[in-house]
C-alpha cells in the first residue's frame, strides 16, 4: 500500500519553545513506524506528535493534515 500525507507548511514549521522546527523527517519518521496502521491513526499520531513538540507555543501558522493510504 501507498500513503500520501498532504499537509501546510505549518505543520512542519511548527516550533517549540526553543525555537526548533518540527521538521519534514520528523513527519516521515511518524509514517515510517505507523505505517501499518490506517490513515485516521497515522494522522491523529503526526497530530498529537507536533502538539507534544510545540507543547505550550501557540502555532504560528494553519496546520492541516490529511494523510490517505492506499491498502
């Protein structure tokens, strides 16, 4: 199966409170180690993984996922 992750780039310029980038390896890496998991769970885990990054920084731009997975 193939997954597509579409998403806007404040997803991975999300930054957290030392001014880090969340970063497109890290968005790859979720994939990688979810991969076997349906594109509602791959999704939620990018999505609560950049929360815990930014913890309590407020996001500077729009963040929108969407991840579809072929199976």
């Amino acid at each position: 199966g193939r997954i597509i992750a579409l998403a806007t780039d404040g997803l991975w310029e999300a930054v957290n409170s030392d001014g880090k980038m969340f970063g497109k390896d890290s968005i790859r890496q979720i994939i990688r180690e979810t991969a076997d998991q349906s594109a509602e769970s791959i999704n939620q885990h990018i999505m609560d993984s950049v929360k815990q990054f930014s913890q309590t920084k407020v996001p500077e731009d729009d963040i929108t996922l969407v991840v579809i997975k072929r199976v």
